[in-house]
C-alpha cells in the first residue's frame, strides 16, 4: 500500500553566513500493508509531517522514491492525492463557508454527487459527534469541534488509504476515545489503511498494528506495541517499606534476581525486572520472613515511552507519561 526507499527532506534555512540545511528526513524506508493501521511515532521535530507531505504529494522528496496505493508520489501526484485522504496537523482552512457545505464541497471535488456528499458528510458529523454543527461557520467552533471537522473533511469521499497528522490533539479524553473508536472501525468495517502520527503513546499502543519510531529524521524501531515493549530490559517493580526498614536488604535480593537500574530512595526501591510476575511472589515472601514491613508495591509493564528511552536515550515528550519518564531519565543517568 504504501512503499518508501530512502526518502530524504532537506530545508534550507536562514541567509547568508547563517544559512543552513536541515535535514529533516534522513533516509526512510517504509513498507505498510493494506488494511494496517500504522502508527508514527516520535517527538517534536523528528520529521513525522514532513514524512506524511512527502507521500501525501504536498512536498517532493530531495531523495528518494515512494509509491502509495501503486502511484509515485513524484510522477504521478494526482492518482496519489485521489486515492487517499489525509488529515494535516494544522488542519484544512475554511472559506467563510458553512462547516456542512465545505465538507460536502470537498466531497464533490473528489467526484462525489452532491446528494451523496451530504449524505455522508451528515452520517460523518453524527459519529463525529457534531450534530448540530452543519451550518455553523467553523471559525464558530471551539477547537475541538474543528479538529473533529477536520477530520470528517478527510474522511469525505470514504479513502482506503487514510494519513492523519496528529487527529486526536486538542481533543477532549471522551471526544478522543470516540475517534479512537472511528478510527478501528475504518479498518474493520471498510478495510481501510490508516498511517497517523501522534504523540499519545497510549494511542499508539491501543490503536496500532505495528508501531514506526522516527528520531532525527531516522526510523529507530519499527514493529509491533508488544514487541517493541518486550525489548525494554523488564518491568519497573517499585517497593516501598516502613520507615527505618533496611530497603538495602530488598535493593541486594533485586540483584540477585538480575534486576538491573536498581535506584534506592528513602523508604523504596526501585528496579528493572524481567518476568517480574514470576519472581515478586518470592522476593516479598523472602523480605517479609526477614522482617521487613511492606507498605506498597508497584509493577508497571513497560510503555512504549520506555521504548523510545531505550533507543535513544532520550523521553518523548508525552504530558501523560511526564511524571514517570522525568523518573526513569533519572535512573537511567544514575
Ligand atoms: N518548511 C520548512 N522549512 C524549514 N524547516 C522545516 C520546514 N518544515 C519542517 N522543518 C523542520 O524539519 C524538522 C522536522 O519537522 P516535522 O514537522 O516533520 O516534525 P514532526 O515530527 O512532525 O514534529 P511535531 O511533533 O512537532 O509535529 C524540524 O526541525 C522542522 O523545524
Ligand atoms: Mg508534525
């Protein structure tokens, strides 16, 4: 569905001694299958648009070839920008045209019959959730209502192939979970393919067969939530005891089980743990014959946040996994 040999995207920026290249997409190879939903994933500036622009048509690769859907994004752009739909980060901008209107227009240039671009365009705006919104002027919706316009935009003229840049940012947790909702029944009931960005990674892992990590204009991993997670050196195991235990003791026994990253912190420890499901039971039943109090303990299965730490040595930036991943840079800086 989607091929990509070495796809390069260079950017000249500045002028005179301050110019400069950027090189925004290093060399990407891609192979995504029909009836795959792929998710991209990497933080801000890895070159995930510019990616997308590239085999969406709207920017010709410095480097390197693409076919989507058969056509060359090069040669033959047209067949490209009809067999597909896509959804920018920034969002299409609007005429002074009612939201209903533009979406069936759109519709229509894609060689729908009017009849048929409202009826779809209406059936898209109830599982959308913006009943009510069709003859409202988009600059009069909030941002999430146009966000959500966006995509029913995109979603027109019914694509197979479907590239969406970040759909769910802006969105509130509930409008977010009924895209999520949309986007696996456009693979299920209508066999399409679907390649998004996002910077969720719990979005990633729940709506992705396979998962492409990019950094620095380079992919870095690309393969399924789960095995890319089983490639992180086991589960975080946090413990937790009274005050004045000797966490020392619990910190020794972790190693001894081939813990790794063990950090001890007043009353806790914590450590990476292979099949941690197997080994905890022993571990607390030992600790507590010797003594020691356990107030809490804590298994956190890896994230595909953990993934791209191991990587690259750095986080994504994910406002969810924030809390933990300032953790986990420190451990792995201790
Ligand atoms: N038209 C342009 N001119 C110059 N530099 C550009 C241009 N477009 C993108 N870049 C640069 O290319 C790099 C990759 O940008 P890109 O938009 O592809 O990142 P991204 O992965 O989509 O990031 P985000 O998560 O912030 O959307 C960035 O360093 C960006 O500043
Ligand atoms: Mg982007």
């Amino acid at each position: 569905m989607i091929h990509a040999r070495g796809l390069v995207a260079t950017f000249v920026t500045g002028k005179g001694k301050s110019k400069r290249e950027v090189r925004a997409v290093d060399g990407v190879d891609l192979d995504i299958a029909e009836g795959e939903v792929v998710g991209f994933l990497g933080p801000n500036g890895a070159g995930k648009t510019t990616t997308l622009r590239m085999l969406t048509t709207l920017l010709r690769p410095t480097a390197g070839t693409a076919t989507v859907n058969g056509y060359d994004v090069t040669t033959e752009s047209v067949q490209v920008r009809r067999s597909i739909g896509y959804v920018s980060q920034m969002g299409a901008t609007f005429s002074q045209a009612l939201a209903g209107d533009e979406v069936a227009d759109h519709g229509q240039l894609y060689g729908m019959s009017r009849r048929d671009a409202v009826r779809r365009g209406k059936e898209l705006f109830a599982q959308l959730q913006l009943d009510g919104l069709w003859d409202r002027m988009p600059k009069n919706m909030s941002g999430g209502q146009r966000r959500r316009l966006d995509i029913a935009m995109g979603l027109i003229h019914d694509p197979t192939l479907v590239f969406l840049d970040e759909p769910t940012t802006g969105l509130d947790p509930q409008a977010r979970a009924n895209l999520w909702e949309h986007i696996s029944k456009l693979r299920t009931e209508r066999g399409a393919t679907v390649f998004l960005t996002t910077h969720y990674l719990d979005e990633a892992d729940a709506l992705s067969d396979r998962i492409m990590i990019i950094d620095n204009g380079r992919i870095v991993a690309a393969d399924t939530p789960e095995n890319l997670k089983s490639q992180v050196s086991g589960d975080l195991v946090h413990l937790e005891f009274g005050a004045g235990e000797p966490v020392a003791r619990a910190a020794a026994q972790l190693e001894s089980l081939g813990a790794t990253e063990i950090r001890v912190d007043g009353v806790g420890v914590r450590a990476r743990l292979r099949g941690s499901a197997k080994v905890v039971p022993g571990l607390l039943r030992e600790l507590e014959a010797s003594g020691n109090t356990i107030e809490s303990i804590e298994i956190m299965r890896p994230t595909l946040d953990d993934v791209f730490l191991t990587l690259t040595g750095r986080s994504l930036r994910d406002a969810e996994a924030a809390a933990d991943t300032e953790e986990m840079s420190d451990e792995i800086s201790a």
